[in-house]
C-alpha cells in the first residue's frame, strides 16, 4: 500500500475528504503526514484531531526554498513516503521536491485547466460569464498548474447561482473526484 504525504495550506476540506476516503476503503493509500507552510493554518487542528502526524514550517524561516524543501524531503524519507498529494499547498513546488519525486506528485485545481490557473480560479471563472468550470487532477511539474492531467470533470455554471452556492458545488466535486483520481493513479485498472 503506497505511503502518502499530504501538503496543505489553509482550511483542509480536502485534506478531511481524502482522510474519509481512507477510512472507507475508497482510497486504498496511507495517510502518514500533513505538510503545512503556514503555522495556525485550520488544515494542522484537523490532522491532530484525526491522528496524523504534522510537519509545520513557514518557509521565511529558512535561508532558501532548497533548505525549506531539503527540511520537508527529510521527514519525508524518514516516514517512508511514495506519494505526495497537494491538497489547497499554495506554493510552487522547487527543484528539491521535483527530483526526488518525479511524477508522484499530484495537484487539485479549481478549474478546467489550462483555463484559470494560479489564485481564485472560481471566482474567476464565475466572473468571466463562462457557462461551466470544473474541477482537475494532474502531476506537478515546475509550472503553476500545469502537468499532464490525471482526471478532469466538468460543471456547469447555473444561470441563477451565487458565487457562493457555485463555490459549495465546485468543493463538493473536489471532495468525491480527488480520492477517485488518486485511486486510480495508483492502481489503474487494466
Ligand atoms: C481547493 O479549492 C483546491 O482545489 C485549491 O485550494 C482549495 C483548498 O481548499 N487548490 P481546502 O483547504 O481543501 O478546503
């Protein structure tokens, strides 16, 4: 069973969702740490509550993006961990993390992408008056959200919806289609 590293920055609802996912069997993966930049950030209390252990660093407190990654890729190492999944880590991943995991690390975006990449892909998209958005998994490679895509799926934008209620709608898709297209990447069926 592959060992998971999940690096997370804010509220972690994603982060919960893959817990769940574990926990029912839908995702067949361990959860062994959460990786966190931003200390205080809700996504720690959540890991605590749900047994797993928390890697907490704010990158200002080191010298380089080398050192801050160098310092995460030891924990990583220590505890034995195949995959990393990035659920709401709003940082560019570094060369450090990259070469010592080529093609096993995987991204969620807000978005159909290549369409609104980088911060508040929702909002943007809902501004744009385009009439659907989505929801894509993919590999990270040095890009902002970019990376061949592992899983996309579409919705549609309602005429009458809030921002709001869009919001709830896009998150709920997240939180079924990430443990589905981690499934799948690490056991794809034949
Ligand atoms: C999600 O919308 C995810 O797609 C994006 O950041 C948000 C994180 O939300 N990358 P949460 O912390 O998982 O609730």
């Amino acid at each position: 069973m592959k060992r998971l590293a999940v690096f997370a920055s804010g509220t972690g609802s994603n982060f919960l969702a893959l817990v769940e996912a574990v926990k029912e069997g839908r995702l067949n993966a361990s959860i062994h740490l959460l990786v966190c930049d931003r200390p205080g950030a809700p996504v720690i209390e959540k890991a605590k509550h749900a047994g797993i252990e928390t890697f907490v660093a704010a990158p200002k407190t080191f010298h380089s993006k080398a050192d801050y990654e160098g310092s995460i890729l030891k924990v990583l190492a220590e505890k034995g961990i195949d995959v990393l999944i990035l659920a709401g880590y709003m940082r560019l991943v570094g060369s450090t993390l990259l070469e010592a995991y080529p093609s096993k690390i995987i991204n969620i975006h807000p978005s159909l992408l290549p369409e609104f990449t980088g911060l508040d892909a929702i909002k943007r998209a809902y501004e744009s008056g385009t009439k659907k958005t989505g929801v894509t998994v993919h590999l990270v490679d040095e890009g902002m959200d970019t990376g061949p895509v592992l899983a996309q799926e579409t919705l549609p934008i309602l005429s009458d919806e809030t921002l709001e209620e869009l919001e709830t709608r896009m998150h709920a898709l997240e939180h079924e289609l990430f443990p589905r297209a981690i499934q799948a990447f690490l056991e794809p069926s034949l």
